[in-house]
C-alpha cells in the first residue's frame, strides 16, 4: 500500500475496529437501492456505498476503502462495497480514502446518496491509478 492510508488501514486492522462483511450489489451500477429484506437496513447507522475503479473507469475488487479513520469496509468482486457508518460520520465532517497495493491514490468522491425517509446514505466513489 501506499501514501497516506497506509498507517490508517494497519491501525484500524492492527486494533479491529470496524471491519465489515459486505453483501455484494448488482453488477448493473453502485447505485444504491432500499431493500426492506436486508437486515442492515434497519440497523442504526448511514449506509455508505460506492465502488473503486481504476483511472480507466475498470472495477477494482480488494480495494480497502477507510472512512472516518475509524472503518475499513473491502469492495467485493465486483468492485463494489457498502457498510453501516455510526451517525455522526456525516458526508460533511467524515474523510474517506481508499487503497489497494500496485495502485496509488487518486480521488474520492462523496455525495449524499438516495433515501427511503427513514436511513440516510452516502455515495462514495473510489479511483486509483495503476503504479507500473
């Protein structure tokens, strides 16, 4: 890994704070859609999802993505992730990266996500660029 997450995803491994198991999405896009029958969606928190790609536009799966310095939520297969976030980590007050080794960081994009009325969500977007 590397850049500046490095230290931010050993830490939050070494001390096993917020790892997640993630529920892979559809192939079809990272939009994120309610669906009543997933248990995390009743669960308290806010829905953050998104995918990683390459400066390429390709899906990148085993991309660690750190949010708030706090939680490390894996893309699946697909590229793809999603997690529940404790409250206070607002799209306003929360930093997002993302990592993965060979690749070297780019962007994130965040932006708020749909809601359903009752659980806020936050989109956010991974890129990463292919160190040759």
């Amino acid at each position: 890994m590397h850049g500046r997450w490095q230290g931010v995803h050993l830490a939050a491994l070494a001390a096993g704070i917020g790892l997640a198991s993630l529920m892979p999405l559809s192939s079809a896009s990272a939009q994120y859609s309610f669906n009543p029958n997933n248990a995390d969606e009743n669960g308290p928190g806010i829905k953050y999802f998104g995918s990683a790609k390459d400066d390429q536009g390709a899906l990148l799966p085993g991309v660690t993505m750190v949010i708030a310095h706090a939680y490390t939520l894996v893309t699946d297969e697909q590229g793809r992730y999603r997690g529940n976030i404790d409250e206070m980590y607002t799209i306003e007050n929360t930093p997002v990266g993302c990592s993965k080794p060979g690749y070297e960081f780019v962007r994130v994009v965040k932006r708020p996500g749909p809601t359903n009325g009752t659980k806020q969500t936050i989109q956010a977007d991974c890129v990463l660029h292919k160190i040759k």
